[in-house]
C-alpha cells in the first residue's frame, strides 16, 4: 500500500508532461493516458515487491488509521487560499488554469494592442513575449488539477490534505523497510502531528507531493535491494513473526530499481531544488556499477555482490528520464522562474555536473584501483580506522549547527528589487515581533533550532545517535541498504539548514524542512530507538519502558508545538468570497486594475477563476494608484473593442472619480502568523476589500 502513492504520481507526472507540452492537458486524455500509466506501474510494480518481514495486519491497520486520521482532520481544517500573496495561491490559480484550459503560456487577453501602461505580470505569474508564464515547476499544479476537474475550487482545495495522508502512508512504508515495521506507526503519528506537516497539508505547497516522491523512491530502492538479497530489518531476528531472509525467486529488482530512479528525477517536475536531494542518487547509482566492473575482473567475491551491481544501470537509467522531464519542464514551461532562481540554481548544477564528471572517472577507474590496492596492508588499516572518526565528525557537524547561533549571524545586503522586498516584509515582521528592526538578517542560523521547535530536542538527539552509528556500520560494510537513505538524509539536512534559502518568518519557513528534513530525522530516530531498545533487551534491563519513553519523547514535544495553531485554519472564506468577486463582473468585461496591491493579488484571479481579461495599470514610482490620464485613455480602447470597461481597487476613494464605487468583495479571515525567533503559536487576522466600477 504504501508504495502506491509514489507509483501512481509517477504514472500521472509522467504522461501530464507531454500532453501540457502539447496543450492537450484535459481531463478525458489525462484519465486515459495518465490514469492508465499509473494504473500499469502500480500493477507491474506491485508484483514484484519483496515482503516485509514483520508487516502484521495489526501493524498495517495502525498506519492507515493514522494517515486517514491525517487525512480526515487537515480535511475538516483545511485552508482556502486564492488571493495571490504568497506561494499556495499561485499554485493554486496555476491548478485552476490547467485545469480549465490544459495548455501554457497563459494569453494576456486582448486590450486594444500593445500599450506601455499596461501590465499582465502579476505576483507569481511572470509576463513575456509569448503572454503569462506562472512561477514555479508545473508538476504541483497537473496533481492539484485532478481536484478541479472532480469538484471545482473546493475539490482542488481538498487534494493536499488527501496528498498530506498518502504522505504519511508513503512515510510509514520506508519506516518498516528500513527500522522494522514495529516503527512505522510511531514514526507516522510523529509526521502527522508535526506542526511544519500540518501546515502544508492543507493547502497547495509543493512540498507534500516532494516528499511522496523522495520516499516512496527511498522505498523501492530498499525493495530493489531486498529482491536482490540484501537483508531487510528483521530478517536475521529470531523472532516468528520475522519472515524469510529473502524474497520469492523471479522478483523484478532491476525493474524495482528503475522505477525509484524515475520517481528521484520526477522531484525536479515538483521542486526544481529537488536536483540537490536527489545528488546522492548518482554517486550511489556510481558505486553499483563500480562493484559491479569490480566483480567481474574478480576483484571481489561476495556472493550478493553481482545481484546488487546489476541495480546501478537501471536505477541510473531511471534517474536520468525523471530528470529529463524535470529539465524539460523548466525549460520549456518555467524559464523566467529558473531565470530568477540563476543566483542558486547556477551554482547547484555546476555542483551536480562535478558530482556526474567524479562518479564517472571513480567507476572507471574502480576495478584498477582495486587491483592496485584493495591487498595493501596500509590501505586496509587507514579504512578500519575510519568509522571512528566519521561517526566523531556526525556529531560534532550537527553541534556545530546547534552552536551557529552563538558564533554566526547570517545576513543579505539587497541588491535587487526582491532583495528589496524581503528586506522591507523581515524589518516589519520584527517590529510586530517586538525586535530590533534590522532588514538585513535572515535568522538562517538558527535553522537547527527551528528543528528542535517542530520536533523536540529528543527526537533530534536519537537521530544524530542513529547518523552516527549509521556511518559507522556503513563504513565497515552493513547495512548496505541505509546508504543511499543516509546519504540523501545527512546531505539534505546539512544544506537545507545551511542555507534554507526562504523568508525566516514561521510556521512559513517550515515548509523547507518538509521533504526531507523532518521525516528524514524521524526515520533516523526510529532506527536509533531500536537499536536503544536492542541493547536494553541484551543487558536484561526493561526494553518496553525503553520503548515507551522513546515514542513518547518523539510524539509528545511535536504535538505540544502543534496544539497553538492546529485547529485554525487560515484563508478561510476566500473560495466564496472570490466566488462573489467574479459574479460581480459583466460576463463581456475586460478589467483593468488601477491599484498596485490588489493587482499584485487579484490580476491571475481574475484571469484564470474568473475567466474575464484582465490587466494592470501602470503605477508611478512611488505611488500605489495608476495616473487618471492613463486610466482614461485605456478605458477608451477597451470600449472601442465592444467589451465593458471594469475598474477594480482597493479602496472607494481610488474609483470615485470614474463612476460609483461597488464593493465587490470583503473578507475578514485569518493568516499565519510571522514569527522570526520562536514556533507559531497562533494566526493573525487578515481583511481583504476589492471594489468596482464601471466607468461613466
């Protein structure tokens, strides 16, 4: 079960590409050709699955009743955020666009011909040559669609807390693969209870279908390695309910390991910074191939050593056509946003074409480097000696991020218009947090400490115990099947909690940890508890207390952090209220917003939910109001073309002298909170008025 979220996104991911390219991204094709993909991956894959050694039923109810607890509760509270002002509702009317038209760019809409006080970018949408290009990748946006084309907005609006169960579900099923299923369902009500979880369970982020990806291909690549013979948890106890060692003949492990590289390079379809979480893929799929050219000049003789070789072309294979899309996808769909990101994307694909040209020289030069010296006594007593230090070094890097605080104050001098911006929205977030207003921090150094908020100080500790060790064990050859996990885990949280690269404001900033950093620290606590556990069982001292205490240490000081905003739900009211918004506009309208911020918020709006052409009107520099002049001769061009000139603002007094004022839309509703030093333990409320008129 748990392999069939990242099985079937992979399937719908990978047929909604071409057909968006093709501007044919509608619901019959998308059902026939996506539905049918996903379909046919899940039925061959699930064939080929080894079994879980210790996956009882009782164990496998325990996870499903939480992720649909998960499910059933972000449901109830989810939010509803249309009103561009920050990244849900751009993915969200990105969905809506899809969904209603299936192609890209999105046309500005015809004002007459070209005029320079007109503007059709918005927040979040990017103006070209070519017309409107949404910010972000475009994989988030073709999975919300599905919603839409079900039941309108409020469907949309229910896939992520849909999305957010299977997460968990997908979580749940790496858990029992790696640390055993005894440990799924409480690494799985950690997750679920985690407040940065329940944030972007319930509204459009892009980081709960990253996070089904990321683990789900975790997860069959682990089952690829088990189909091939390398031991699960629990195949060596001699417990009865352990199961075999290894899994039936014929298992499809190449084909397994296929399929988790096509769903590593899927991430970058969602998230294009996914390129950094799945780096570790390459060198990895680098050592199979390496052990494998090793094997056969007879370098080594371990009897799993040609099984697991045989992995690295596919898994490669793999990653390579998941990649391909997502490059695609950026290229042809995304380029004004890959453009923005140039800063940090330039330097993450020279980082990556580094790892490709290493992996590529160390697994040609593998087997002679073994020949070499694999037999030196110097070389054999350096390898002994090194899982002391590397678990030393394990520790001393997650202390040095919990130190950074005290010895770095990270901080950005603007140097463009968004640097500008962020500068101005972090000084006013310290004001109302009662700080010293200094623009140019962004708080990155306490990035470990926003860990500890989200999920305690004890959850952390097991799991760099459990890093450690892990690096430890890797080094003298066990547990081969934690190495890629531990690879993308260590390297992941170390780069994200470097640099998270994200507004410092929370429970916003919470979403970075998502994908990787919060439930892979919760997979490394889980495997830490047990082996705590193992070694109270081996000196005679009370094991279940060990276990208790643990799972209570690791579920408690996540819920308790929790509890301040769990049962508020933020934006609420948008979807009628914009509902009402776009009655009130003639159906031969063409609208032109005068005032900056409602056009920042309202203009895709309006466009795409709407379904009315729409434009900005220029403002001077320095005011939020477009010149009248302008707002005359533009209203004549759009009556010369036969539709009905509409005028939107945020306030009365900026329409008054076109014609009466109508209020189109009010809203009082309730937003995250903007808090830079301490967890989120509430929401802020949040008043939105659009008014109208119709020229005389």
């Amino acid at each position: 079960m748990s392999a069939v979220p990242v099985l079937a996104l992979s399937g719908w991911l990978l047929a909604g590409l071409p057909l968006l390219l093709l501007g044919r991204f509608r619901p019959l094709p998308m059902a026939v050709l996506g539905g049918g993909l996903a379909v046919l991956l899940c039925r061959y894959a699930l064939r080929r699955l080894p079994p879980i050694p210790g996956a009882t039923p009782r164990r496998t109810a325990a996870v499903l009743g939480i992720a649909a607890a998960s499910g059933v509760f972000n449901g109830v509270l989810h939010s509803e955020q249309l009103v561009v002002r920050r990244d849900p509702a751009t993915y969200a009317q990105y969905a809506i666009w899809l969904a209603r038209h299936g192609s890209l760019p999105i046309p500005a809409g015809d004002f007459g011909g070209p005029d320079p006080a007109l503007h059709f970018g918005s927040m979040g949408f990017y103006a070209t040559a070519e017309g409107v290009v949404p910010q972000f990748m475009p994989g988030p946006p073709m999975i919300y669609a599905i919603g839409h084309w079900i039941a309108g907005i409020p469907g949309l609006l229910l896939v992520p807390p849909v999305l957010g169960a299977l997460a968990v579900l997908t979580f749940a099923g790496t858990v029992a693969r790696l640390a055993g299923p005894r440990w799924a369902a409480p690494a799985a009500l950690t997750l679920a209870v985690s407040l940065p979880l329940l944030y972007t369970s319930r509204t459009t982020f892009s980081e709960i279908p990253s996070l089904i990806l990321l683990f789900g291909a975790m997860s069959l690549c682990a089952d690829a390695l088990a189909a091939a013979g390398v031991r699960p948890p629990g195949a060596a106890d001699r417990r009865a309910d352990a199961g075999p060692a290894h899994p039936a003949p014929g298992v499809g492990a190449r084909a397994l390991a296929a399929l988790s590289g096509l769903a590593f390079g899927l991430a970058l379809l969602v998230r294009i910074d996914g390129l950094r979480d799945v780096l570790p893929v390459l060198p990895f799929a680098g050592l199979l191939i390496a052990l494998g050219r090793i094997a056969r000049t007879g370098g080594a003789a371990h009897p799993l050593l040609p099984a697991v070789a045989r992995l690295g072309p596919p898994l490669l294979a793999g990653l390579a056509a998941g990649t391909g899309w997502g490059f695609a996808a950026g290229h042809l769909l995304s380029r004004p946003y890959l453009g923005y990101l140039s800063d940090s994307l330039t330097p993450l694909l020279a980082i990556a074409a580094g790892v490709l040209a290493v992996t590529a020289v160390g697994t040609a030069l593998a087997p002679w480097l073994v020949a070499r010296c694999g037999g030196s006594r110097t070389v054999r007593r350096i390898a002994g000696r090194l899982p002391g230090p590397a678990a030393a070094l394990t520790v001393a890097v997650a202390a040095g991020l919990a130190v950074r605080p005290w010895l770095h104050t990270v901080r950005r001098t603007p140097e463009n218009e968004a640097d500008r911006l962020t500068a101005a929205f972090i000084e006013a977030a310290q004001r109302v947090n009662g700080l010293d207003p200094d623009p140019t921090r962004l708080y990155y150094e306490r990035s470990l400490h926003w860990v500890f908020w989200y999920l305690g100080v004890p959850a952390v500790a097991l799991a760099v115990f459990a890093a450690a060790v892990l690096a430890g064990r890797l080094l003298r050859g066990r547990e081969f099947r934690w190495l890629l996990p531990w690879l993308i885990i260590c390297w992941t949280t170390v780069t994200t909690l470097w640099r998270p690269a994200i507004t410092p404001d929370h429970p916003w900033a919470s979403r970075r940890l998502v994908p990787i950093v919060i439930p892979g620290l919760i997979l490394l606590a889980v495997w830490g508890l047990r082996r705590l556990r193992e070694a109270a069982r081996r000196s005679g001292r009370p094991a279940r207390a060990v276990t208790g205490l643990g799972i209570v240490l690791l579920i408690a000081p996540a819920a308790i952090t929790s509890i301040g905003t769990a049962f508020t739900p933020v934006g609420r009211g948008e979807a009628a209220a914009t509902a009402g918004l776009c009655a009130a506009l003639p159906r031969d309208a063409a609208v032109l917003i005068i005032e900056r911020v409602t056009g920042d918020r309202f203009t895709q709006l309006v466009r795409g939910q709407c379904g009315v052409p729409v434009a900005r009107v220029a403002t001077p520099a320095g005011t939020d109001v477009a010149s009248p002049a302008h707002v005359t001769r533009l209203v004549g061009k759009v009556r010369r073309l036969g539709r009905v000139p509409v005028l939107l603002a945020a306030e009365p007094g900026q329409l008054a002298r076109y014609g009466p004022p109508v209020r189109a839309l009010r809203l009082h509703t309730r937003q995250d909170e903007r808090s830079l030093t301490g967890p989120p333990d509430g929401t802020w409320s949040l008043v939105f008025e659009v008014w109208l008129t119709v020229p005389r």
